[in-house]
C-alpha cells in the first residue's frame, strides 16, 4: 500500500509523518518512509538545486528535475518495497506537481499529469493525506528560519497551490483524506493512523 502526505509549506505535514513513522514502528507492519524531492542519493543532490534560494530556473525545468527525482525514487525505493509487500510512505508524490507547477506557476495540467505518470510509471497513490490550513498560518509556521526557494514565493502562489490541492482533493474524494491541519497534532496523528491502518488491513 502507497501513502503519501501533501500540503502547503507549514501545513505540519513532517510532523505527521513523524509520528505515523513511530506509530507504525510500534505495530509490526513492515514499512517505508521516504520525501520527494529526493530519498535517492541522485534525489537528495538535486533537492538542493530544487530548494536552493540562490538558484533560479524556468517553471519547465523544475517539473523536469521535479520528474527526474521522481523516477529515481520509484525505481529504487517505492516500486521494490511495494513488491515486498511493505507499506510506502512519502512525504510528497506527484500530487505536489500538480499542485505547485500546475495551479501554482500556470502550467498546464494535462502535461503535467502525462510527464508525472511517466515518471511515476503511472503508480498512483492508495491514500493521500492532505493538511489543509489557512495561507496565514503556514507562513507563521515556518518560524524564523530562512524560507527555500518555493518558499519564498509571494503569498499568491501559495494561496493557488493551496486552492489547487483542494481542487484535487475534490475530484478524487475516495483517494485523499483532508484534514484541518490546525488542528493538534496527536489529534490528527490518531485519525490518520486509523485511516492507514484500516485501509492496510481491508
């Protein structure tokens, strides 16, 4: 079974996969963790292009790098455990694409879905968390620390990202779980573990 956790930056989403991590450690079921961009050593070096403040690069470009991360991770990681019969977890899929290049920079969303599957090998997740919070509140979550390069974009990009993922959410209902991501954290840990855990079991 493939899980994956989308959001906007500061919607907690690290925390939540934090936690499902530990809860699942504690249950016995054999899993996987993993984040795009990167979980490969050739992801993780072009995650630094991807998030560097410092680098600039056309909207094109990013869902390239975006895709190539992509492949690397389900060759490596996802496709293998999945045939183990492991349950996946990443931090991220091509929901994500969808979400910032396509709502959020203006690409089309026909390409995007067509490079995505591509790089995917057309794997589409079996559960999708989706930690929806107002656009004030994940900048405020994002603390002191210098933003990365999607980041730092304006709040207008990020009030589209946000509205696109809604979007997606609701043309695909059975697939994403949407929960208010103000909510508590061990609140929302436990309704999503019991989402897991119940769609793993069925």
């Amino acid at each position: 079974m493939f899980v994956t956790f989308e959001g906007v930056e500061g919607a907690g989403k690290s925390t939540q996969v934090r936690l499902l991590r530990e809860s699942l450690s504690r249950s016995g079921i054999a899993h996987v963790f993993t984040r795009e961009p990167g979980g490969t050593p050739l992801g993780e070096r072009m995650r630094e292009l991807l998030i560097d403040p410092a680098q600039t690069m056309t909207a094109e470009a990013e869902v390239l790098l975006f895709n190539a991360c992509r492949a690397e991770l389900v060759d490596k990681i996802i496709a293998p455990a999945l045939l183990e019969r492991k349950l996946v977890v990443s931090d991220r899929f091509w929901d994500a694409t969808l979400a910032y290049q396509g709502y959020g920079r203006g690409l089309p969303l026909s390409t995007l879905l067509t490079v995505s599957m591509f790089a995917a090998r057309r794997l589409t997740p079996d559960i999708t968390v989706l930690l929806d919070i107002p656009q004030t509140v994940s900048q405020s979550r994002l603390g002191g620390r210098a933003p990365d390069r999607l980041e730092a974009e304006d709040s207008r990009f990020h009030e589209r990202v946000a509205h696109g993922y809604r979007d997606l959410a609701a043309k695909d209902p059975d697939r994403f779980v949407v929960l208010d991501g103000s909510r508590p954290p061990e609140e929302l840990a436990a309704v999503i573990l019991e989402a897991v855990k119940g769609r793993w079991h069925a």
